[in-house]
C-alpha cells in the first residue's frame, strides 16, 4: 500500500485510507520500539534534513528520533544559529542543504503555507509539515489519532471536545480534518473570541461555549494552549480569568463525573488551560501522545520514502 501523496502538508490533502495506512504501519513501529534493540534499517540510505525556523522540543526530538530509529542519516538546522540570519532567503538555504544530496526535509515554520511554498519550487523531494504558522501540524493530529484509538479502539463515532484557543491552534485545525474525515464527532469550547464564527459549517462541527457541558459531552478531551505569541490583540480578559472559565481543573471534572481521557499537544501552560493534578492524572495520556509521536513519524517518514519492504 502507497499513501495518495508525495509530500505531507496537512490533513486536508488526506485520504481517510492514507490516515489509516499511516495509523497501522504506526502500530508495527510502536512494535519495533517494545524491543531492546529499537532500531530498523528501513531507511538506511535515505538522508534528512530537519529544517526548524520555530522553537520547538516535543517535535524535533520526535522526529530525529524516528529518523535514527528508521537508520536515516539526519541533520539538524536551527533557523537561528543559521545564514538564515545573514538574510538568505527560505528558498536559497534548502537549495544549498539539498544539493548536499539530501533526500526529505521536515520543517516548522512560524508562516502559514511555507511547506506548500517548498513543495512547489521541490516537487520531487519529499516536504514534511511540523507545523506551519496557524495552518496544520499533521504529525500532531496524526499520533493524536493513535493516542484515541490506542485508548479506546477507534475513531468512528468517538465524541471528541478540543478546548480553548481554536484560532490560532495549528493542532485544533488538523484534528478537526482528521476527526472529521475518520468518522469521529467533533465538538468545540472555549471563550467565542477564540472560536472563529466559519468553522462550525465549515467542519461541521458542534460548538458550547460552556465547559461543563462540553465536558459532560465527549469521551476524549483534547486542551490546547493560549498562543500568546500568535495574538496581537486582547482576546480574554486575563490568563486568570480564562482559567476560571475555560480551564481544566480537578473540580471540574468532579462535578461532571465521567470518564474522559484527557490530553495536550504540549507544552502546557500548568495553571491556565489545565490545572496540574489533571495534566499529572491517570486520565491524561500527555506523555503516552508524546511517546506515540515517534512510531506515528517513523510511519510518515518510511511511507513517503516510498521504500517497498518494512525491513524488521
Ligand atoms: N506539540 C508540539 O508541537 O510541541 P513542540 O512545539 O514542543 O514541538
């Protein structure tokens, strides 16, 4: 089995069977990664390039550790220890890394579309998104989705509640394709400054702005972080303020009584959108998500590689 695409931009550009060959081929990895020895040859002769112009720490180690996992060769570029700084353009740098005969490229970018902008100029080199502005982070979705079914065995007719900043959330916007596409329900809280008015027929998804209720709704509640960095005008009164509404507390989930899993893309803001002693519960799943991570990276890299054997 081959996945419909040559680069993974986002959810969007996915079939629901590119989804679910993604989600097996994760589950064999997970495998893999169970042994003492957690590595395979897979892609011993391929070269990566993670190309990172955004902070991050879940994501880049996740995939350096898929690609070393897969035997890949990987090099790492930091936008802001890089010429990058001198001023040369996006374009001219990954020009200059591929003609050291490098084969993929996985970027984050803080521009929405930067990925797409490559994949144009780079038809024939595979373009991994981790992450692009306030567009997609499909990896995210994708062992996110893994992270669910693992949990509770599927995805069909899953009531899944994403909480807080929809706006600006790359990960909000990803999982509402995938949730969508995989038969899931989807349902959105938060404070309405912070839930763009389309996206409810645009996704056909369900909208309460009251937490207790949305909460008292799903099976699988998925919090995001307050992007600060991405606001440039006051959206809620105070990161106080919005705990006391929107955040996810231990007493909360008292009085709604039922048993929902609990997760984070990461990194938590501990105290605003959720409180430590749930973030640190049995109910969340923030840590197994990051670990999902590599196995769901480790399937992304493989198939786009378009290797044809799964080398054990
Ligand atoms: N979830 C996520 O993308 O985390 P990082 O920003 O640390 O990579």
């Amino acid at each position: 089995m081959q996945l419909s695409t040559k680069h993974l931009l986002g959810i969007k550009d996915l079939l629901p069977s590119d989804i679910s060959l993604i989600l097996s081929t994760a589950q064999q990895f997970k495998e893999v990664l169970q042994r003492p020895i957690k590595k395979v040859p897979s892609l011993r002769d391929v070269t990566i390039v993670n190309l990172f112009y955004e902070n991050s720490t879940r994501t880049r180690i996740s995939f350096e550790l898929a690609e070393k996992r897969l035997s890949a060769d990987t090099i790492n570029f930091a936008a802001s220890s890089s010429s990058a700084k001198k001023g040369e353009t996006l374009l001219d740098t990954v020009h200059n890394i591929l003609s050291m005969k490098v084969d993929m490229v996985v970027m984050r970018h803080s521009a929405s579309g930067a990925p797409h902008f490559l994949s144009q100029h780079l038809p024939n080199t595979a373009i991994v998104n981790a992450g692009d502005g306030i567009n997609e982070h499909p990896t995210q979705a994708l062992l996110d989705a893994f992270s669910i079914v693992e949990k509770t065995g599927s995805l069909e007719g899953r009531k899944v509640l994403l909480i807080g900043d929809i706006m600006h959330s790359r990960v909000a916007l990803s999982n509402m394709y995938l949730l969508k596409k995989m038969g899931a329900e989807v349902m959105l809280s938060g404070p309405p400054t912070l839930i763009p008015k389309y996206v409810q027929q645009a996704f056909d998804v369900q909208v309460e702005y009251n937490l207790k209720k949305a909460l008292k709704w799903c099976d699988v509640a998925n919090v995001l972080r307050i992007q600060l960095e991405r606001q440039n005008q006051v959206l809620f009164s105070s990161l106080r303020e919005y705990n006391l509404a929107y955040g996810v507390t231990r007493k909360l989930l008292n009085e709604v009584n039922k048993e929902i899993l609990i997760m984070h893309p990461g990194p938590i803001n501990r105290g605003v959108e959720i409180d430590s002693d749930v973030a640190d519960s049995n109910q969340s799943v923030i840590l197994k998500q990051v670990e999902n991570g590599v196995a769901v990276r480790m399937a992304v890299l493989y198939l786009l590689s378009g290797k044809k054997e799964l080398s054990h």
